[in-house]
C-alpha cells in the first residue's frame, strides 16, 4: 500500500534481525503469531504480479579474431557516449581502448545489455562479473514489438526472440538496431550489485518499485519449485528481500525476481512471470516492543 513506504527503518531492521531468530517455518500460518502479514495485491489482480531477471554467460577472449569479433566495452566518456547502437557497432569506439573483451555470440551480449550485467567467462576458464556501468542516454525501444509488427515472431519471451534470431541469422543486424539504447560494462570482483549496493542473492532478490514497497523489507511469497528441465514441479514459501529497484517496475505489487546466472537462470525467469501470493513481513507492535525491552 502507498504508506508502506512510509515504515520506518528501525521497524524493517528488528523485522530482519527477529526473522533471522525465527524458527518455527515460513507459511503464513506460522508466522502470524509474531508478524503481520501485508497481502501484496497488484494494480489489476489479487495477487502480485512477478517476472524474473538474470545474469547471462558471455563467453569472452581478450583479443580479437574472426569468430570472437563482437567487443564489450566499459563506459566512454564526453560525446562518445552519444553515440546509437548502430553507431557503435560500426566501430563509432574502436581503437579508444574500450574494449574488455570480445565475445563470439552478439545476441548473447545483446541480451546482457538488457539484464545491465553479464558474467565474462574467458576461453582459459576464468570468469569476471561485468557489472552496468552507463548507457549511451539513448531511449530503450523493444526489439519484440519490432519482430511482431514485422510478422517474424509472436513471442515476446526473452527464450522465444533469442531463438528465432539465432534462426536468422541474416535479420540480427536489422532487429538489434531497431534499439538505439547501448549499455556499457566495468569488472566487478562480485556478483552485480543492487541499488542498494548489496549483491544479489539468486532465488532471494526481488526488485521493488519502492514508491509503494520499502527497500530493505523482506517479503515472504509462495515461489514455483522448479526443476533441471526448467518445470514447474510444486510451490515453496520463501523469504524475498526488496534490494533493488528497475525502470520497468512500477506499482504497489509489481515484482521482478532475480533467479541467478546462465541457461537455466534464465529459464526459470520464464515460469517466474504471472501472479503469485505475497505479502510484506512486519513485526507486531507488541513483539517489537518487547524486542527492544531486552537491549
């Protein structure tokens, strides 16, 4: 509700701090004994609405040749970062000492800009997180939108689009510069960072629109179980912790879940997305009281 938002930061922090001495489950049930239970409903539905986000794996040289020829570059500066996509792919910032590396699936990196982080793993078998570092201050422009009004694709599933590029190969150019909006990398020596500076958390991690849900708060959701095939094969009550916020998501239960790194990562985000029972974890008034009266 709009005045969660408003809760102040001693009463999130003795929810986390009793949370973590709780031991009897995560139902709902169980936890009403101690903790109200703020059912999440989104603009147009009961129950909050999820999509889920990852990390993809770019495979990554540090030189260039025929097969590894698509670069990743860290963050320019002055007018450079103007330039569009189309611009850089040209070779609007070669030879200004950018590069990070090179990878041999443009798709693949495409789809790291619109996560805003990837993990480099390198041909000699080391891996760097690449962390978002800026953009080139174009608008983003959805590439799905632009393979439906085309006729070449239904789907806007992130699978379905990666897919049918790599079965046309002769279209990438084309549909990958219909977004000007490019983003640049930097190394991490950690998992990429949420806005409030913590690392994500696979299976943990929600972003918020912190208009309506605090930073900082846990939440506690009834999560698909899924398996190595990426089904769905049963639900789990879990805790979620509100760390991060995105541009897309907007509302008082609209939530985006972060599921980890790589393929299967990414198949989970796709059974994340729909509806799903959740609510805001707050400590009662009274157990907070006598939380503080032992201190």
């Amino acid at each position: 509700g709009a005045g969660w938002a408003n809760l102040p930061n001693v009463v999130l922090l003795q929810t986390a701090l009793e949370l973590m001495r709780w031991e009897h489950g995560q139902t709902p049930y169980a936890l009403l004994d101690r903790f109200n239970l703020l059912e999440i409903p989104s603009k147009n539905a009961v129950y909050a609405q999820y999509t889920g986000y990852f990390t993809p794996v770019v495979e990554v040289q540090a030189w260039q040749d025929e097969v590894y020829r698509y670069p990743i570059y860290s963050l320019p500066t002055g007018t450079s970062c103007d330039f569009s996509r189309a611009e850089i792919d040209a070779g609007a910032l070669k030879g200004k000492g950018l590069e990070i590396g090179w990878t041999n699936d443009v798709v693949n990196l495409y789809f790291s800009h619109i996560q805003g982080s990837a993990v480099a793993r390198f041909t000699d078998g080391s891996e760097v997180f690449l962390d978002y570092a800026g953009t080139n201050n174009k608008q983003h422009i959805s590439i799905g939108q632009y393979l439906q009004r085309q006729g070449y694709q239904g789907s806007l599933s992130n699978e379905s689009i990666r897919q049918w590029l790599h079965q046309h190969p002769e279209r990438i150019t084309e549909v990958l510069h219909q977004n000007p909006r490019y983003v640049f990398f930097k190394k991490a020596d950690n998992r990429p960072k949420t806005s409030i500076g913590s690392e994500v958390i696979p299976w943990h991690t929600v972003a918020v629109d912190d208009n309506f849900i605090p930073l900082g708060s846990v939440l506690l959701a009834e999560i698909p179980r899924i398996d190595h095939n990426g089904e769905i094969v049963g639900a789990d009550w879990r805790f979620l912790f509100a760390q991060d916020r995105g541009k897309a998501i907007k509302g008082p239960g609209r939530l985006d879940f972060y599921t980890g790194a790589g393929p299967q990562a990414e198949k989970a985000t796709h059974q994340m997305t729909g509806f799903r029972r959740s609510y805001l974890v707050v400590l009662k008034p009274e157990a907070f009281r006598n939380s503080f009266a032992g201190l």
